[in-house]
C-alpha cells in the first residue's frame, strides 16, 4: 500500500509529491525546501512523512511503501530521515542549531537526507534565524520539509525560499470513508464521527478508534448543560484537571492514546534512573543529580503541554457547541457539527439566543488566550465556567 494513502481527500498534492518525487529520480531540480501548509486535521505531517518516504524510496513507484526504505520511514527510524518536534511550548534553540549542523552531514544510506520540522509555528523568530542560513545556503543532498498551519506562521525570509504546498480539509465523505475502512465501523456511526472531529482526521481516527476519547467528549458536553452556578462551575474544573492529571486520559483526549502513550512520568523516570544505574529507591549519587533534574524538569514541560492540548480539544468542543446553537436560531440545522447531541442543542437554543451563545464563544476564546499566555490552567478554566454560567 503507497505511503501517501492516509492523505485523505488530497488528491492533489499526492499528484505533486509523486511528481515532484519522480522529478528527483531523473534529476530534475524540484526543491529543496518544502513548506507544508494546511488547518489542523488536514495531515500536514502524514504529508512531510509520506513525501520523505517516497524521496528514499527504492521501489518503482515513489513512496510504494513495501520497500525497507519506505517502511523505515513510515515507522520514524529511518537514519536519513530525521524530524524536529516538542512537546513543549516552542521548539528549542538549541534543538535547531543541532539540526543545522547535522543537515551538512552526507547521508548514510539514502540519496538524501532530509529533515521535518513539526510544527514549525513554535519556533520563535530567533530560532527560525538560526534555520535561515541553511535554507538559503543547504547542502545538495539536504531537504527540509517545514509543517505550520498557514504561511503566516513563518517569516517571509523562509516562505520565500521554500516550495509551498497547500492542503485543504477533507470532506464528510472521505473522512467516513477511511474511518470505514480503517475501523470497520457502520456508515452512520462514521458519518457522525466525521462531523463532530469537524473532518479533522486525527481527532476523528482517535473518536472512532478510541471508545474512551468517544465517551469522554460526551461526557463534558452533556455535563456542559448542567453548569448553573459557582459550585457547578468548581466542580466541572476540578472534574477535568483531576481527570487530565492521568498521561494516558490526556493523551487519549488529544485523539493520540497509545501512539503517544509510554507509560506514566513516574515509570519513565525509573526507567532513566536505570539507565543511569541507579535502581528503584537507591540515592542518586551527586555527580548524576543534574541529568536527573533536567529530565524531572522535561517530563514536567511534557505534562504541561498535555493538558494544555487537552484543554485546547475541550474548549474547541465547547465552542463548536454554541457555534451549533447561533446556526440552529440561523434556522441552519442541516449544519450542525455536534450531530449527536442535536436534540440537545435545539433544547439549549430555546433558553440561551444566539447573542448569548455569542457571548459564550467570546468567553472561550479569552479563555484559550489565557492559556497560551500559560496562566494557570486551574484557574483558566473555573473563571471560564464561571462566566459561562452567568
């Protein structure tokens, strides 16, 4: 099966990316730096793997995803291939100078050697500066693939030396289709899934995939509707940082689960604590104090951006929820994203008018604001509630 086959709905770029692909193997000029653009969902990174698969692939079709060279890639431990991400708040400085002087190195096995950077949105525009001179100057056996959600993520020093690559958001119907195929669920069920991920393959993939993820999204939803006072409002925030506080539930919220999932913070630090030869209970000798701290240090950076992308799913789900009510009083039903709870929303829309579910929205978004400015989740999310049932 190609590589490019959980591209859903981008007939068009996959056309591209094999060109462009085909291009290289008989020696034409066809870029050296990619910029991948496209709304969350819309498989940015599916798209920058897939398109390094198919430029060391060795089979006679680009990215035929038989190959060892397609499936290393595929499986990330390709040793041309080599991908830049965080899950921190933004990408280290330190991080890109690694990668700059890596990119001058020839590559092992492959004919290039090429480097992803995931959301390159997070880079601050010191650390992109760091990045420019190698984009303007690279190496010929060197590709960068950059991922962000619109070119306005980075600056037009780099958008203007790379190839731009634009990806849409998939229909209802491709997205029903794969979770079809993928999941060998019923078509309604599917058709539902797709609409309330709002065609976002990933979180879609992770409510069909995932009974957990499924049942938590209706659970604060439908608990949404019984926040009536202070008291609720505490509770429904303590409910969901309690609830968050758990790697995997986290993990699972953000449509990732065990794709991501390794164990707890606390298993992890055990393990290292091993490699370092240092075993369950004993002292840490003083010599080893700080790569412990600094991994403390990490897993804490880790956790923090968890659950704030857990937080980030659930307010998306909250605002997509008064978005339902401001179309159900637009008299705009057959719109709806939250499918399953229709009954719900036309029940919510009698009570709250479209200028209040306006109101909630705007509530969120200051919310989410808040967060990225990394004001303390706890308190984000009780003054959210808390205006929310005013």
């Amino acid at each position: 099966m190609s590589v490019f086959h959980r591209l859903i709905g981008q007939e068009k770029v996959v056309a591209l990316l094999k060109q462009s692909s085909l291009n290289k193997r008989s020696g034409v000029e066809s870029g050296h730096a990619w910029l991948f653009t496209g709304p969350p969902g819309s498989g940015r990174t599916i798209a920058a793997r897939a398109f390094a698969a198919s430029l060391v692939c060795t089979g006679e079709e680009p990215g035929c995803g038989t190959c060892t060279e397609c499936q290393q890639v595929m499986n990330e431990t390709h040793a041309d291939v080599e991908y830049v991400r965080t899950d921190g708040v933004s990408i280290a400085i330190e991080d890109v100078r690694d990668v700059v002087s890596r990119a001058y190195i020839r590559p092992s096995s492959a004919q290039y050697r090429i480097i992803i950077i995931e959301d390159a949105d997070r880079m601050p525009e010191r650390t992109t500066n760091v990045l420019l001179k190698a984009i303007e100057e690279p190496p010929q056996s060197t590709i960068w693939i950059l991922c962000t959600p619109s070119t306005e993520d980075v600056l037009p020093t780099i958008y203007s030396r790379c190839r731009h690559v634009q990806l849409g958001v998939p229909s209802t119907e491709d997205v029903s289709r794969h979770l079809i195929d993928s999941f060998q669920i019923d078509a309604d069920h599917a058709h539902v899934v797709a609409r309330v991920s709002n065609n976002h393959i990933g979180r879609a993939r992770g409510l069909a995939g995932d009974k957990f993820a499924w049942d938590y999204r209706q659970k604060i939803l439908r608990a949404s509707f019984a926040v009536h006072n202070i008291c609720d409002a505490v509770f429904m925030s303590s409910f969901i940082m309690n609830s968050l506080k758990d790697a995997e539930n986290a993990d699972r919220m953000n449509s990732l689960g065990a794709e991501k999932n390794e164990g707890s913070d606390e298993e992890k630090l055990i393990d290292f604590k091993r490699s370092l030869g240092i075993g369950e209970g004993e002292r840490v000798p003083a010599v080893l104090r700080k790569q412990v701290k600094d991994f403390e240090e990490e897993l804490k950076r880790k956790a923090t951006r968890r659950i704030r992308d857990a937080l980030e799913r659930i307010m998306l789900d909250m605002i997509a929820l008064y978005r339902d009510v401001i179309f159900v009083h637009m008299s705009l039903g057959d719109g709806l994203i939250n499918v399953d709870f229709d009954e719900d929303i036309h029940r919510i829309s009698t009570f709250i008018p479209a200028d209040e579910a306006l109101r909630r929205i705007d509530i969120i978004f200051d919310a989410r604001e808040r967060l990225a400015r990394n004001c303390a989740p706890q308190l984000v999310m009780e003054a959210m509630w808390a205006q929310l049932c005013v």
